[in-house]
C-alpha cells in the first residue's frame, strides 16, 4: 500500500506496466486499441499510446541487428525498460525507475543513477511470473479473446493486474533477491522408505478418483512430490509460497483436513478462504494451458494439491469428502516421521558458510541465506551480479570475489546447476578460500557431480 | 476362463502305472518308503487269493510236486481239525443266499444234461492253511453231497497239493468218485460226457487249454464254467487276442450268469460266474443283454474292438470251429511254478524291474532297500529272507524313451539268506528299511534293529526293544519315524521312534501317547480280521471301528514340516446321524508326548481315504464320490478353541477329474482302446502322501492337484493367494493370477459390468499392494515348501505393461483439436486411457519397489528399466527425476547408461546420469569419458587430475579430444585450436615433473612415446613455429 504512493528514491520502483497487441491496431488513428491494459491507468491516454509506440520502436529497431533473440531491456539513465514477449504477439513491458540519490558536489545538486541496483535477470523474471501467474487463474490471453471478444479479456485483465500490481508486484519488486528470483522448488529431503510410502498413499489415492489426474505434495512449504511437469509444477510451486504457506503457516495446526482455496480480489491477509466441505478452484494448466480443478487439501503441515480434469466426480461432496477422509489415517501415519525431521534439523551447518544453490534442469533451489538478516544491502547485488555474470560460463565456471570488508562470495557454475557460496571470513586468503571451498563441495555436494 | 484344463482340483497323472490287476494269480504289495510297486505273478501271494498255477513244458522247470521245497512240517495239518472246519463252511454255504442262487442255476443245467455229469477242478490250493481253499472245497463237496447220483466222476487237480493233503482229500473221497490227477496235463483235458468245471480263480491259459481242448460245438454245449469271467479276461488291459484266442472266440457266444455276494467270506467266490455256451439251456437269460452288432470282427474301424458279435454257437461260423491251433504261451506269460515273476514299478527309479523268485511260499510282504541292492521278503510269521542283487544296470533314457514299455530284467544274487527274529515266540508283523544298511523288525513283543551286511550276506542284531502288546507299526521312513502302536488292546496307545538317517544305530524312543477314543460303552474285543469291503454290513464294521485304533484308520504324514499322525474317525454326535473327523497330533522331536493340534470336520459319514499333496489335506468320500480340502494353515476356514484348531473344508466337493487310461500308451500290446476310469471305486486303495491305486483295474495314479482352478473358484484375491502361497507349485499359478489382475486394468475386457466395480485400478492397485506383500514375505522367509517368486518372476508379469502404447508427447494435441472432431476427441480419450493405464503401471512397480524395500531385498536392475521406459512413455521426465532424487532407484552403473541413452529425448537425464556415476565412485572412466563426448574437455581433464591416474594413454585421448572440439568450435568462433594448446601445455608440464618419479616407474613403452610424438609435432607446428612468442606465451 505505502510503497504505490510514496516512494523511497533509493529503491527501485514500478513506474508502469502496460500489455498491449501491436496486431490489434489495423491503421493510422486506432493505436490505443492495441493497448490491453496499462497500469497507472490515471495516464492519459495519448502519453499510453506514445510511450507503447516508443517501446515497440525500440524492440523494431533493436531487431535490425538481427540477434537471435529479441530485445529484453533496455537501460536508461532513470528508468529501465523491460520487455517480455506472449503468446507469439502479445507483448507486456515494466518500466521501473533507477534509484537515485541527490548529492552536493561542489555546490551543485547532482542526482546520481545506480543502474547496478537494478538486476535484469532479477526483474525479468518477475514479469514473466506475472503473465504465468495471470495464466494459471484465467487462461491464456488468447483463448480469453475467442469466447468473449477484446473488452472482455481488457476488463479481466483489469481486474487482475490492478490487484496484482497493488498487492503483490511492488513488494516483488523491492524484495527481490537472487533466491526470490529462480521461482524454484525447495524439495524436502525424505528418506527412501518413507517417501515410498508417501508414493504409496498418493498413488492410492489418485486411483480412488477417475478425474484425478495428478497430486502434488508438501510438507509445510517443501515440496516433496508433484505428478505435473516441470513448469507447471513450479509454477504452483510459487502460487503456494506467494499465497498459501503465509497465510497456512499461521494457521491452528489440526489433524482435520481442511480444504483451500485463494480470492485474489481479497486483501492479501484474508485471501485464504478455509472450509471443511469440498471446495475447488479452477486453474489452468499445462501447454497449452487448460482448466482443471484444484482441490488444495491441508493435514497438518501437509498441503496436498489435486488436480483434477474436471469437477464431474467433485460435485457430489458427500462421497468425495469420504473418498478423501479414507485416507486421513495414511497421513496420519506418516506424519510422526516429519516433525521428528523438521526438529533434526539445522544441526551441522557452519555458521561462516552461506550457500545457493539452483538445478535448472529440475528447478530444485535451495538456500541457506537468510535475507531478512542480512546486513549488507549490496550484497543482494553482487551475488545477484555474479549469478548473471555465470550465465555466460558453458558449462563450467566459477568466480570468487570480495570486497573489502564483505564476504567471500564464490559463484559457480557446472553444467545446469548455479551455486552461490558465502563465506564469512575476512581475513582469508584464495588459496584458503579455495580450499574451503573444496571442502564445502565435497561434504555438502558430494553426490553430485561439479564439473570444475 | 473356464477351459478344460482347469475344470478339476483334482487330477489322476495322466499316465498310470499299469500292472497286472490283482484278481488273476497276481498279487501287488506297495512300498510306500521306496515308493515301489511289486507285482508278483504266478503265485498266490496273498493269503485269500489263491490260484492256480502251470507247470512249464521245458524239462529243466518241470517239478514234480513231491520235489516240492516247501516244508512238509510247516504244513502238516490236522486232519479232523480240516473236515470239522470244512462241514463247518459247507453249513455256512448251504445257508447263504449265494449258494440259493448258485443252486438254482447248477440244478437248471443239470437237469437239462442227458447223461450223468463229470466235474473237473483244477487249482483249489492249499486245503490245509487257506481259508479260500476250504471254502472252494467246501462248495464242491456239497454239490457232490447233492447231486451225488447224477456225478459219475470228480477229478482234482493242484499241482500245490502236498502229500498230506493229497492223502487227505483220497480219505476224504466219501463217495469215492475223486480221480486226483497225478499228472500235469496243462489242463488241456478233454471231455467225456456233460461236465461241470470247476476252477475258481484260475488263470487265463488254464481257460484258454480247457476251451481249446473241447474246442467243437457238441462239448462246448456240454460244458458249464464256474471260474473267472471270460467276458472280464477280454476286456483285460493287456488282452492278447492271438494269445488266448480261445477265451476271445468264446466271448462270442458265451453266457455268464453272476451270482450274488458270498457275504461271510466274500474273497472265496467273489466275481466269479457261471458260463456256459448253450443257449437252449438257459432261459432265464435275459434276450436284451445279446446285443446283435453288425459289425464283422474283423473291420478295423470299429471303436470297440474287443467286442465281438454277440452270437449263439450255432450262428458262429464253421471255420472257427477248423481252427485249431494248439496255444503257445511265451516265459514272460507264463506263470511258472517254481518262481515268481516279480515286476516292480515306481516313480522313484522311473524304470521297471522284473526278475524271478524261488517259489518258497506265500509272500507277506516284500520290499527293497533304498538303493535297490538288497530285497527283504518275509514270508512266514518269524523270518525275513534277504537276497542281494547286482547293481542296477543304467539305461540313458535317451536311448529308451518308453519308459513304462519294457522292465530292465534285475539279476539276483543266488543265494538268499534269512534273519529270524530274536524272540522265538513272536510274531513277526512287519519290517522297515531305515537304510540301505539297517533294517528294523517289528514283532508282537519287540522291536529289533539290525546292520546288514550284504557282501557276508549276514545281519547283526544291533539293539532290542522290548514292547510287549504290540498290536501294529506305522512306518516313514521320510519322516525318520516308526510308529508303534502296543499296551493297550484297544490299539490307541502309541509309541514313537525317530531314528536317525544320517547316523547309525540311533532308535530313539519318543514319549508315549494315547489317541482318545470316542467312548466307548464296553470293550470289544480286538478282531484280527481287517478284511472289509464296501457292502460289508457297514453297521457292524464302523461301530468296530469307533471303538479301537486299527492301522487303517492312521496316517503319517508331515504337513507344513511337522510330523502328524492322523486319525480317522467316525464320530456320532446326533443319534444316527454321523460324521467324520480327522485327528492331527503332532509328533515332536524335543520329547514332549505327541499334541492333540488340529481336528478337520466333515459332516458326512461313510468311508473316507486321505490323501495329502501340497500340505493340503485331502477327504475322499468315497459313498458321495467327492473329496473336500482343507489347509491346516487357513485361518478363515478354521477356528481355534483353546486346544486344537478346528478346520472346516476349504473346497467342498469337489470331483476328480475323469480320466481315459489308454492301454496302447500303458502297455505293449496291440489293443488301442481307451477305457473311462470308475474314480472313487471302491477297489482303490490310498496311500499318502498322493498314491492312489486301483487293484482291479491295475493302475497306479499319483493324485495332483490343479492350482490353475483355484482362480476361478475363489474370488477372494487375497485368500486365494494366502493359498497358493503355500502351495509349492503354486508359483505358476500366481504368475496367472497377478498376471489377470493387471491385465484387467490396462486391458479391461467388459463382459460383465457387475464385475467392473470390482476390478477398478484403485481396488487393484490395494489388492496388488498386499498380495505383493505377502509374496515377498515368503520369499524373504524361504521356505522350502513355499513358492519362492523372485523378480524375473514379477517382472515377466509386469512386462505385460510394456504393451500400452506411449503417450503422444506434449503438446500436439491443441485446445482447437479438440472441437474439431470426433475423431481426435477419440484420440484424446485414448490418450488418456494411456496415461491413465501408464500411472497404473508406474504405480504397480512402485509398489513393488516399495514392498522389495520393506523386507530389503535388493532391487534388481530390470525392474528400475521397466519403471524408468514407463515413466519415460508417460513422458514424466520429472516424475523420474524426483525418483532418482529420492532414491528410490538406486544407483547402478547400468541406470546410469540407461538414463543416458534417454538423454537425446526433450528431457537433459545426462546430469543424473553424471551424478550417479560420481555417487558410484566406481565409474570415474565412464565420467570422463561422457564429458569428452559433450566435448567438455577442459571439465574432463580438471576431473582426471583428481579422480584418475594420469597416464600417457589418458593423455593421448584428451589432446585426441581437444583436436576434435577445436575443430567444431572453429566453424563458429575464431578459435585457434586453444583447448589443444592448454591441454598439450598441461601434459607437457605434468610429464616433465613426473618422469623423474612416477612415470619412471610406470616404464612408458616406445610405442606410447609415438603416440604422444605426433601431438608434439602438431603442437611444435602450431605455436612453436615462431620461438618468441611460445616463450612469451609460456
């Protein structure tokens, strides 16, 4: 809420956000028909049509240089330009503002820029996920377009993304961090045994619906199976963290299921509507994306999503609820096993040591920082600087840095996995540093396989 | 699913063993420890069937009966004793219903004969000792008391006769008709006037001479038969048609009349017929039963061959009568005097045996050691006479594939040699081989172990057991077990012994049981007499039966490896209502008495037989002709009441399956007719754990069962796997069942939607879970009686799986083909059959991890490429991931390939492949070289410096690898051969600090100094052309 109205210069900021369809304008005179939804929607609309000209020049010109992809970002001294191309023609831009500072320098004012506080990665990311997030409620735009014609799909998007900007986007923007930024899956490591039983009981389970067509399952905000693919399973992933584990983490822990669902019209504090009938929610899914319903149900600290094709088997609630309560004594069963877990936990871990780590091949992300903590704001952007900077290593690479009085920061490469060490100890060396560093690879990693 | 095969529980083997059936001169003893059948011809063996025998031509055979060997003392008899006891049994005939009928019939004839009659008998037996003989004799004195003035003359014959007894039936010739024929004329003997023959039980060539001796119509109208049917000798399995073409020719036209039971001693005349060849005479003959077939005799298309036209003898054709052919019989027909032709058979030695026996009397019982080298018979009532024999000649059966046509001829030794028992008063009743080397007599008073050896042809008493009172023996040798049953007269008071087999001379004695009786209001007295047959006065014999302990009611069997003896009994809850119960004490070794632990109830009364195959306890019932099962180990058909448990039937009634013997496979004779088998007759005689033999019929059958029919009679999944899970064939079984389980889901078959609930994936899949569970537990136990699946037994039913056909990949189906016709909405649904029947299947091999993870056994690589190609078809590449992630694949270097061969599809499985191999530990050359096909040179060679010895061939395929990369990494960027130049400035640099060391030692061959010889020229070429610069460079 503060964040749209008063803004600190020395953050980044949303300046707009705009979708339009350059196809939709047929001639001279019917520009503003291409835009779809532009965020402040208070801009007049001739500076809505001039500013969506000026980016839509600039991805034509950058095209005539004829990269194989097309233009993403752009840097200004003030703003950052960002763009990220759907659905073949439908194209959604952020521009956010550059944090400045106002210095005196030999009697003058100056405004300085820090472009580096702005990571392109980063906050491309976020736009993406604000499409995927759009998708995975309403369907993509274009199937939206064939039922109901232009104003529908406008109206809809209205709706969405005013909420989304004001309660959601902003605090992503200013929040974000390297780890916020890989949208990955955090994976609750479970022994063999149990979490074959786990398959067991979710197999059971999903035989016990003909309409059923995947499950996906957590233990309080870990993910520990998802029958979906991979896309579709971080995605849902990331639904959860942004709007279920805040609110269930809060949440009375009981042994009765509960059922879930999300209002995102609602004020982000009470979007989590809890019953104990059968309720569900429609999301769509897969590629192309198609509706499905969603059945969250909550156990304890297990949050179980399932996905079904439709709500044929659902409508009838009294033999569902039975289906599902059948199983209330599986879980039950297993569940003494992860809070003896959970307690085990954060045991060996050396207080000097802080590390990232993200597979791209099965999104699996895990991370030891904690952000909140962290003292030192420009950190965030040299691991964020270097994590980019890692894209251009193929397959392999790695970098170690520090500055005075900061960390060791050693970022990584092998193959698909990014891996972001933090070591806190000042006064070491490379070579020490390097053979820490071996040492951390070889306890904590050591099954798998780091190319050097 | 119903088909032929699995229509029966119960099954006969298909091929029985045939021997010569029990009736003609042959007797058959069954050695249930050796499992040996011994058919001894030529002799009556057996006490009540005596018979007759020849006299062979050949001179050298030729005994003259005052030769004979046998004993004149042994068999010196009294003679008032004998003609009190024969008027005795011709009171008794003269009473009996039989002899109203028999009386009948003979007056009929008689009456009808113009002249006065003759009566010619052959082959009574011993007069003296067999009860048989006294009655045959008895018979014939009282016709001659009764028809005295019409019988002009008696002649007798047995060549068996002793002197005694010849003198006695000369003193005993009241009327003085008997002409005792000193002369063995092979009963070809021709007729005088009308005569009546007399020849019970008498042999086939004896009926075959007399016919061929008054072979012309005038004597055959005079001539009345009272001996063996013919009818019955021609539909003989092993008939020989040319052989006894007599007995064939005169069924043509032949008359029997049967006659009713002899009740008080049914073996005296049991089935023996008047036959006679006149039709004028008889006219109680009913005209229905000849049957006027058309058929010629000799048209060989005619099911039933051994049935002749039905004819009079005038209607038969004169040139029968021309034929005269006198017949020839061969040694192995022959049923020779002086020795018995004894032709063993069994499943144990596969092969038959035959060799002959000195004539030295009856044989009690007869019975080899376990490897066949020495045969004990006992003959008397105080000796075992012991006969060495060579080794068994081996047949590759390669070289005799017919097995059961022809018996390998055993050769004796010459010389047989006896043991008498100790105590000189006893009894003998019976003898055990524990060994090949020991042998336990067990007599009335005692138990006595001896050592033989055969070489000395001698037996040492090893020890003695006094038990006075026995009153029978129960014998295993399997089981190590000898059963003694003695104390109380009542038979119910049991001994144990277990002895040893590996270690000699050990008879232990068990504590001392008792069997409860029903109670029993007074004591009868014990009657030595067992013979009992179906239409004995069943009221009489059972209640004999409730009261005392007999033999035959009691069983040894292990069951589920413990050792049970097992009673039957008759109970009588209800006033005349009975019912069957079988007892099951268990005998234990760790001396505590025999426990009372299992009682199967059947709530039908009548004659029972067990047989026990596959721990399953088997009732034959004989009056209902139906058999019931039990499981001693089936909790839901048993209850237990704080003592014993009690079962009731598993399966009830069932059947066995009807059986065809077909003699031409059985034997070697020509006649090609199969017969249908009367199953539960009563003259089947069972043994456990699976023999069942029918006497009359001369087949031996081993019962098996059929587990296949089990699928379709309990629906029950669980339970019906319980079952088969004890069953040690049942392992082919289960593979059907699992196998029809699964198939029902990714192939349901809807042929009846009422079964369709049933069978939905997730009560499968539960079902599966379980049962998988259950097969493991056994497997992981590993029992010997148990059917042990492993998994290439569950993977050749999970493979079915690989039949579902892939999912289309992802994304070809669009949102727009989905309205857009029938026929790709078909696609979809079909698509989503697959993917449904493909998460099935995942799910069942999970489950099947899961469950081989639970008892720890290891999982076998096949059954990770299953689940992998499933997943893989389902195109659930992250579902895989997470599998590996979580190990529930383990590692192995061969997941690891398999993985990598998926790697060129959507999904990059090359990084936990890469992983897997690291975790390996073992695989690093594997690593190296994956990194050097992606070209990852520098990556392999940073590997290589830790995890490899470093060598010159190592370095030889690196810079061979870096050349290649370069050159693909030139087309795109202006790469001037950079990784060549690292690597070989590596290698350079590592061989010059090392030579000194290790390389030294390794002692580089000229050969690989070559090969490193042309990277250096290639290197020398590209960067040292210019000497400045490499010195810069470096």
């Amino acid at each position: 809420m503060t964040s749209t109205t008063e803004h600190n210069s020395l953050n980044v900021y949303l300046a707009n956000y705009f979708i339009y369809c350059p196809l939709l304008c047929e001639k001279e005179g019917q520009e503003h028909r291409k835009i779809l939804y532009y965020y402040p929607s208070n801009v007049d609309i001739d500076r809505q049509i001039r500013t969506i000209g000026y980016c839509e020049g600039l991805i034509q010109f950058t095209e005539t240089f004829g990269f194989d992809d097309q233009c993403e970002c752009v840097h200004l001294q003030k703003t950052r330009l960002l763009f990220c191309k759907v659905e073949h023609d439908i194209c959604l831009t952020m521009t956010l503002n550059v944090p400045n500072m106002e210095r005196k320098k030999n009697e003058k004012s100056i405004i300085e820029y820090y472009d580096e506080h702005i990571n392109d990665r980063l906050m491309l990311s976020i736009l993406k996920m604000s499409y995927r997030y759009f998708v995975l409620q309403h369907g993509t735009m274009s199937s939206l377009v064939q039922p109901n014609g232009i104003e529908e799909l406008k109206n809809t998007l209205k709706i969405y993304f005013d909420k989304f900007i004001q309660n959601r986007l902003h605090r992503m923007i200013v929040d974000t961090t390297i780890d916020s930024s890989y949208f990955g899956i955090q994976f609750l490591p479970v022994e063999k045994i149990n979490y074959i039983k786990i398959q067991s009981i979710l197999r059971r389970f999903e035989l016990r619906f003909t309409s059923l067509k995947e499950t996906l399952f957590l233990y309080r905000n870990q993910l520990i199976w998802s029958g979906l693919n991979q896309d579709d399973t971080s995605l849902i992933y990331s639904y959860f963290r942004l709007h279920y584990w805040p609110q269930i983490k809060t949440l009375q822990n009981t042994s009765t299921i509960r059922y879930l669902t999300i209002d995102t019209s609602a004020n982000p504090s009470d979007e989590l509507i809890i019953s104990t009938d059968v309720i569900s929610q429609e999301f769509f899914l897969g590629c192309p994306a198609t509706s499905h319903r969603i059945v969250v149900i909550n156990i304890n600290l297990f949050t179980i999503f399932c996905i079904f094709y439709n709500d044929e088997e659902l409508s009838n609630n009294e033999t569902t609820l039975s289906k599902i309560n059948s199983y209330k004594k599986d879980f039950d069963e297993i569940l003494p096993y992860f809070e003896e877990n959970s307690r085990k936990k954060h045991s060996t871990i050396d207080a000097n040591v802080r590390t990232i780590y993200f597979n791209k091949m099965n999104m699996a992300h895990s991370s030891t920082v904690d952000w909140n903590r962290e003292p030192n704001n420009t950190m965030i952007g040299i691991t964020s600087t270097l994590a980019e900077d890692l894209q251009w290593f193929h397959p392999s690479g790695e970098i170690m840095v520090k500055r005075e009085n900061d960390p060791w920061i050693i970022a990584k490469r092998s193959d698909m996995r990014e891996l972001l060490v933090i070591i806190n100890q000042k006064n070491a060396n490379l070579k020490d540093i390097s053979d820490k560093i071996k040492q951390i690879f070889s306890t904590q990693f050591n099954n798998i396989l780091l190319l050097e | 699913m119903t088909n032929n095969q699995s229509g029966y529980f119960l099954k006969l083997s298909s091929q029985p063993i045939v021997f010569e059936p029990i009736s003609n001169g042959t007797s058959v003893f069954y050695d249930k420890d050796n499992q040996q059948l011994f058919c001894v011809r030529g002799s009556g063996a057996m006490e009540n069937t005596d018979s007759f025998r020849f006299i062979r031509r050949k001179k050298q055979n030729r005994r003259i009966i005052s030769n004979s060997t046998i004993n004149e003392n042994q068999l010196s008899f009294n003679q008032e004793q004998l003609i009190k006891n024969i008027e005795n049994k011709i009171d008794i005939i003269y009473k009996s219903y039989f002899w109203k009928q028999f009386e009948k019939n003979f007056l009929y004839w008689i009456n009808q004969q113009i002249t006065s009659i003759d009566i010619l008998s052959y082959g009574l037996g011993h007069i003296s000792s067999s009860i048989c003989s006294q009655y045959q004799y008895a018979l014939l004195k009282l016709i001659e008391k009764l028809f005295e003035n019409k019988i002009e003359n008696i002649y007798l014959y047995d060549p068996i006769w002793t002197k005694d007894e010849n003198n006695f039936l000369e003193n005993h010739n009241t009327y003085s008709k008997y002409i005792i024929l000193k002369e063995n004329n092979q009963a070809n003997q021709i007729i005088n006037r009308s005569s009546f023959i007399y020849i019970p039980f008498c042999s086939k060539p004896i009926h075959n001479n007399l016919l061929y001796s008054n072979w012309n119509k005038k004597n055959l109208n005079e001539i009345l038969f009272f001996g063996n049917s013919l009818e019955k000798f021609s539909n003989e399995i092993k008939f020989d048609q040319k052989k006894f073409f007599y007995i064939y020719q005169a069924t043509n036209f032949s008359i029997e009349i049967s006659l009713p039971l002899f009740e008080h001693y049914i073996n005296a005349f049991n089935e023996q017929v008047f036959t006679l060849f006149n039709h004028n005479i008889i006219s109680i003959i009913n005209e229905n039963k000849i049957i006027q077939l058309k058929n010629k005799k000799n048209e060989k298309s005619i099911e039933n061959k051994n049935q002749l036209e039905k004819i009079t003898i005038e209607q038969l054709s004169e040139d029968i009568w021309s034929l005269h052919i006198k017949p020839i019989y061969t040694n192995e027909d022959e049923i020779v005097v002086s020795s018995y032709c004894v032709t063993v058979k069994g499943q144990r030695h596969e092969q038959a045996y035959s060799f002959r026996l000195e004539d030295k009397g009856a044989i009690q019982s007869i019975k080899f050691n376990p490897d066949l080298s020495v045969l004990a018979i006992k003959r008397n009532s105080n000796s075992v006479e012991f006969l060495n024999f060579a080794p068994i000649p081996q047949i590759t059966s390669s070289t005799r594939p017919s097995i059961s046509t022809t018996a390998t001829i055993l050769q004796s030794d010459a010389i047989e040699y006896s043991q008498l028992s100790k105590t000189k008063s006893s009894k003998l009743y019976d003898f055990n081989w524990l060994s090949d080397k020991e042998i336990v007599f067990v007599t009335d008073q005692s138990i006595e172990h001896y050592l033989l050896n055969a070489e000395k042809r001698t037996l040492r008493p090893l020890k003695h057991y006094p038990i006075p009172n026995t009153n029978w023996q129960l014998f295993s040798r399997e089981m190590n077990l000898l059963l003694i049953s003695a104390g109380s007269p009542s038979g119910n008071s049991l001994i144990p012994f277990s002895f040893h087999k590996m270690q000699q001379q050990q008879l232990v004695k068990l504590p001392k049981f008792e069997v409860d009786l029903p109670q029993a209001q007074s004591i009868m007295q014990r009657s030595n007499s067992i013979a009992s047959n179906s239409s004995l006065s069943s009221s009489q014999s059972t209640n004999r039966r409730c009261y005392e302990l007999t033999e035959r009611d009691c069983m040894l069997a292990t069951i589920y490896d413990k050792a049970y003896l097992l009673v039957i009994r008759q109970v009588f809850r209800v006033a005349g209502q009975g019912s069957v119960e079988v007892v099951l004490y268990q005998i234990e070794t760790d001396h505590k008495p025999a426990q009372k632990r299992h009682i199967l109830r059947l709530n039908l009364y009548g004659k029972c037989a067990l047989n026990v195959v596959d721990n399953l306890i088997l009732i034959h019932h004989q009056p209902t002709k139906t058999t019931y099962i039990y499981d001693i180990e089936e909790n839901s058909t048993s209850q237990y009441d704080g003592f014993q448990t009690i079962h009731e039937p598993l399966l009830s009634q069932l059947s066995i399956q009807p059986i065809n013997v077909n003699w031409q496979l059985a034997s070697s004779t020509i006649s090609t007719s199969s017969t249908t088998i009367e199953l539960y007759s009563s003259n089947w005689i069972v043994f456990l754990p699976n023999v069942i033999i029918d006497v009359k019929m001369g087949c031996l059958w081993y019962l098996s069962i059929n587990l296949d029919y089990l699928l379709d009679l309990i629906p029950d999944r669980l339970l019906l796997i319980d079952i088969l899970l004890r069953r040690i064939n049942g392992k082919s079984s289960i593979l059907t069942l699992l196998r029809t389980l699964l198939t029902n889901v990714i192939a349901p078959v809807q042929i009846d939607s009422n079964n369709l609930s049933n069978i939905s994936a997730s009560n499968v899949l539960d079902c599966w879970i379980e049962i998988i569970d259950r097969i493991n537990r056994v497997f992981i136990e590993n029992s010997s009686n148990r059917p042990l699946l492993d998994q290439s037994d569950i993977y050749s039913v999970l493979s079915l799986f690989s039949t579902i056909a892939s999912v289309s990949t992802i994304g070809t189906t669009t949102t727009y083909n989905r309205s857009l016709s029938i026929t790709s909405s078909d696609t979809i649904s079909d698509d989503n059959h697959q993917t449904k029947a493909l998460k099935f299947a995942t799910s069942v091999v999970i489950e099947y991890i899961r469950s081989l993870n639970g008892f720890n056994i290891q999982v076998q690589y096949f059954i990770y490429e299953l689940l992998v190609n499933l997943l893989v078809k389902n195109n659930q590449f992250f579902q895989l991931q997470q599998l590996i992630q979580y190990q529930v694949l383990t590692d192995s270097l061969k997941l690891a390939c398999l993985l990598l061969s998926l790697s060129n599809k959507q999904q990059p499985t090359t990084q936990i492949a890469l992983d897997m191999l690291k975790r390996l530990t073992n695989a690093n050359e594997e690593i190296v070289e994956i990194l050097l096909g992606h070209n990852f040179v520098i990556e392999a060679l940073h590997f290589c410096m830790e995890h490899i010895p470093i060598t010159r061939t190592l370095a030889r395929k690196l810079l061979e690898a870096a050349l290649k990369s370069d050159e693909i990494l030139s087309s795109t960027t202006s790469n001037q051969k950079l990784l060549f130049f690292t690597v070989y400035t590596f290698f350079e640099e590592y061989f010059q600090h090392t030579t000194t060391i290790s390389a030294l030692a390794q002692l580089p061959t000229t050969n690989d100094k070559d090969d490193l010889e042309m990277f250096k020229t290639l290197f020398n070429l590209h960067f040292r052309n210019q000497d400045t610069d490499v010195a810069n460079i470096q």
